[in-house]
C-alpha cells in the first residue's frame, strides 16, 4: 500500500491530536453480534456493502476511488473484484483509520490521508485525471463514534472534541464556549433540527459564563434540562450532529466534493453515495437531479435539463430486512447511486 498526503507540518498537528487523544485512553468495547452465539470485535461493519459494490458495476482493470475508508471494509471488497492491474485510491482523514489501512498489504491500494474536498487535487497528483468509480460513505465511523475520547458519543464521558482528523480549525468545546447565542441557534436549528434551538442556545450562553463547557457530560447536563420527556436520547443525538457538522464543516466539504465528481468521473463512470440523514441526503438528491446543490433545474433551448449526471434508481435505496437485524446504525442510509452521461 502506498501512503501520501499530510506534509510535515501536518505531521505536526497529526501528533499533537495523537498526544490529547492519548490523555483519554479508550474505555469502550467494539463489539457487533454476527450472529446469536457468535461475538466479533470489529472497527465498523459496512452498510449496505453488496449493494455498493453491485452499484459500482467494478471493471477489473479499472481505477476506483473509495472516500470514506474508515475501516476498510468497502475498500476490501472493491480490492476483492479488481484485477492485478486495477487500483483504488483510499482517502480518510482520521489517523485511527489510517491505522486500519495499514493492515492491507496491497500494491493496488494508495491511502490519502487527506479530506476528500480535495479529491481533484489528490488524483492528480498520482497522475490519475479520471475514474471509473467513486464511493462515499459519509459521516463518523463506528469506532469513531463509540470512543469516549473522540466526544462524539452521547453514551461515554470524553473531552468535547468530535475533530473526524486533525486538520480541522476547531473543536466541539471552541464551538459550545465560544460561538453566539445566535450562532449556537443556527447550527442547533439548521444542523440538528432542534425545535427548541434558540432557548438551548440561550442556556448554553448563559452555563458556559459560570464554568467553560469541557467534556460531553457538561453538554448533556444542559441538553437533559431541556430535552422532550422520554425523547432524551434523540435530543442529545441531534444536538451532538449538530456540533459534529459544524466541526467538520461536513456539509461545505460535500458540497465541494459532489462538484468535483463530474470531472474526476469517465463518461459512464459510477458513483456511489452512502448519506445518514437528510441534510446529506439533499445535497446528494439535488446534485444528481440538477448538477447543482440548490437542485434548481438548468434547461437548454429544447427544454433538456442540463445535468452532468443521471440517477440510476429512481429512488434510493434503504438497508434490507437482514440487514437492519444485524446493524442497527444501517436504518437512516440511504444509497443514491449515478452515472457520469
Ligand atoms: C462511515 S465511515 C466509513 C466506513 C467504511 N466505508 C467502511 O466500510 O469501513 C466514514 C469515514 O470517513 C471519514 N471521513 C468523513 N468525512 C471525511 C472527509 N471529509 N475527508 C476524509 N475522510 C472523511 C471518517 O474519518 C470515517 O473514517
């Protein structure tokens, strides 16, 4: 496996994230039942991984790119139908998932440890100008969102941190201490659809004046005042999606990355979208609709809508039975797959 992308100055900062993530050793046991008596300790078990790869349609001396490696899962099976000389470009952003990359000793495999925003720029640099295929599987990865010492779980006490690697500007504590009232309510609204989001952006303004919000438990604290009787979880779910998007700049980096897919695709060339909640999913939706984010329709003089791609289900699609059974974290994906025209 070949590995480009930080520089050293990244290394840097990527060993600085190391050291704080150090000071909060892992308190937590990956496990996912495979079946009633059988207990396998996984990274993160791909969603809809038959229905990808199928979606792909993999030509064995083709070029792929999966952008999203998390822990591999997707990428082996993408490894499993190329030939010898095919090859598939891996991007993450999380070192933990770097780690995982370096179990694969495969020379059809580059892993970038980069942020896929800057596909383009990455491809080319490897002196690939198109694809035949590209994969996305958004969000946080299981192992990523079970670590206490990453502040994504609303489960296990850890820092406020939810930075998916270490080049992002910010953390959850910088956000939640820091940001207005106003803003605080913005992203509450808009990222979390919190109904409630100007009297929690309030109350979060009025704490975090008494003592700085650190850990995730200091957040749960105030959202449990004022969470909906009995719907406690889902409050503290869609408040902490709503910090995470906003550390991440999750939405931004899709925008740019869907823009780059038309480009970076061979004429008839795939892509394939994994997304876990709606705000992803329009983007996704109107992009392949119209080729632009706000999904508003471009049409030449004989009435055509002009769009670089087109859908190849005219509805996406959603975990099977099966699947829901043994995963419970498949029952928000949606799979919008599409053709480069
Ligand atoms: C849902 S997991 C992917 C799981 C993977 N498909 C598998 O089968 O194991 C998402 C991964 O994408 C990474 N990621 C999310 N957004 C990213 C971005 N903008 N750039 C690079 N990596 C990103 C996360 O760090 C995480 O490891």
């Amino acid at each position: 496996m070949t590995k480009i992308g930080y520089s050293k100055r990244s290394q840097k900062k990527r060993d600085n994230f190391d050291k704080i993530a150090s000071k909060h050793p892992t308190i937590f046991c990956k496990f996912v039942y495979i079946s009633n008596f059988s207990l396998l300790e996984t990274y993160h078990v791909s969603i809809m991984l038959n229905e990808c790869i199928d979606g792909l349609v993999i030509k064995p001396d083709g070029v792929y790119v999966d952008v999203t490696f998390g822990g591999g899962g997707h990428s082996k099976a993408i490894l499993e139908k190329l030939g010898p000389n095919g090859k598939l470009f891996a991007f993450d952003q999380d070192p933990d998932a770097w780690e995982q990359a370096e179990k694969i000793d495969d020379e059809r495999l580059t892993l970038i440890t980069a942020n896929f925003k800057h596909l383009e720029k990455y491809l080319r640099l490897h002196g690939i100008q198109q694809v035949n295929g590209i994969l996305a599987d958004f969000g946080v990865s299981s192992h990523q969102l079970d670590a206490a010492e990453r502040g994504f779980s609303t489960r296990f006490n850890g820092p406020l941190d939810m930075r998916m690697g270490p080049s992002a500007a910010s953390n959850a504590a910088d956000i939640l201490n820091n940001y207005s009232a106003k803003d605080l309510q913005k992203i509450f609204g808009m990222y979390g659809e919190i109904k409630n989001a100007k009297t929690l952006s309030e109350v979060v303004v009025q704490e975090r004046t008494k003592k700085p919000l650190e850990t995730t438990e200091d957040f749960k604290q105030i959202l449990v005042k004022l969470a909906p009787r009995n719907r406690e979880f889902k409050y503290f779910a869609q408040a902490f999606q709503a910090i995470r998007i906003e550390v991440n700049k999750e939405l931004e980096v899709i925008e740019e990355f869907l823009l780059q897919c038309p480009k970076v695709l061979q004429p008839e060339g795939r892509l394939c979208i994994l997304s876990f909640h709606s705000l992803e999913d329009r983007l996704v939706k109107n992009f392949i609709k119209t080729g632009n984010i706000e999904g508003k329709e471009k049409k030449d003089l004989f009435g055509n809508v002009l769009k670089p791609m087109e859908s190849v289900y005219r509805k996406p699609i959603i975990a099977s039975d099966q699947e829901l059974k043994i995963n419970s974290r498949s029952r928000s994906a949606k799979l919008r797959i599409a053709f480069n025209k």
